[in-house]
C-alpha cells in the first residue's frame, strides 16, 4: 500500500499516512496526530511525494537475461571467431637456438680519474 503524505492548514503538522489506493483522501486533521492543545478540526491537504524507491534483489537484472534464442544465435553467429591457439612460446634463448647460449662479454668500465686540484 502507498504512503501519503498530508499536511495540515491549522496546525501546521505534517504526517504520513499508508493508505489504499481506493481509500478517500483525509480531510480534516486526526486527533490522536493534532499539533494543536485542543483538536481543532484542521483542513489537511495532500501533499506530493516522491514515493519510494525502486529496489531490485538478487543476483542481478540484465538485458540480456531475457532475449530470445534467435537474438543469441544471431549475436553467435557475428561473434569475431576465436583465436588459435598457437605453439607455445619459451622466454629463455636456449631454446630458440637449440641448445647452445652465448654470453656476451661486456666491456669493463673503469673508475673515473680524480680530478686535479
């Protein structure tokens, strides 16, 4: 059932109300929610709400969890094709030149020569 929302022209008050959709707006202030010392029968006016929420629970609500099987097959069918699988690559240089590594020497580096004062 909804909630509403009223607010009254004597007492100011403002309250909500969960009413059904069938059920005639209220119109006079209820005593047991009055502002006011005395009851004072005050005009209450509807107000505009901004409802409540939408919340979706579960696992999840896609699009694509409701197309139909001619969508899927189609989407299938203009899917790029997957990509063979090639031979597998080794990282080491032994094995791309057959068994044999050559190492190869770098030249040394020498300290450099104190400066003169």
């Amino acid at each position: 059932m909804p909630t509403y929302d009223y607010a009254c022209d004597k007492c100011g008050l403002t309250f909500e109300r969960v009413q059904s959709m069938k059920d005639a707006t209220l119109t006079v202030c209820p005593r047991e929610l009055c502002a006011q010392k005395r009851w004072g029968r005050g005009r209450v006016k509807r107000l505009v709400g901004a409802g409540a929420g939408l919340i979706f629970k579960g696992s999840g609500f896609y699009i694509t969890d409701y197309r139909s099987e001619g969508y899927k097959a189609a989407a299938k069918k203009d899917a790029p094709p997957a990509p063979v699988a090639a031979e597998p690559k080794s990282s080491t240089p032994a094995a791309k030149s057959g068994g044999e590594t050559k190492v190869a020497s770098k030249p040394e580096s020498k300290p450099a020569a104190p400066a003169k004062p």
